[in-house]
C-alpha cells in the first residue's frame, strides 16, 4: 500500500507552521497528517537537499551525507553508545 504523496509547498507550509507555534502534534492532527510523517519532514527539511529539491518535484531526492558529515555522525554515535553503557553500568 503507498502512502500519499504531498508537493513540497504544502509540507514547507506544515514545517512552517509547527516551528512557529511549537506544537508539531496539533499541527499533524490539524491536517489529518501522521505525526510521525510530520516529524519525519521537520527533520528532512534541515538537509541540504530538501532546501535545493525544485518546488514541483514530486518527491526528495535522496540524501547522502558527505564524508565529513558521516565521520561526525560516527564519533556522535560513539559518544552516544560509551555515555549509555556508562549508564548501564551505575
């Protein structure tokens, strides 16, 4: 089963609108949207490829993140896994 697809201009306009009020949840359900699918786009909107997608595409392209990018993303997740093995250890 597909998913509904939506233009760009209306999911901009969903960001927008959960940004400025702070409550993406009433947004989503405002909207009869997925709160999840909401949250997905919030988070799709902060790469560089959501910024350059064309207005009238019919869907974002793929990301891949650079090398810096990736290597940032590795020590974050190294970080992330010592600090929580710390915790299970208290």
């Amino acid at each position: 089963m597909k998913g509904k697809r939506y233009p760009k201009e209306y999911k901009d306009q969903l960001i927008k609108e959960a940004l400025e009020i702070g409550n993406v949840v009433q947004v989503a359900k405002r909207n009869e949207i997925n709160v999840k699918t909401l949250y997905r786009w919030i988070s799709e909107s902060n790469h560089k490829a959501w910024q350059n997608t064309k207005s009238d595409a019919k869907k974002m392209g793929v990301y891949v993140p650079s090398h810096q990018e990736f290597k940032q993303l590795e020590k974050e997740n190294d970080k992330l896994k010592k600090i929580l093995g710390e915790k299970d250890l208290e």
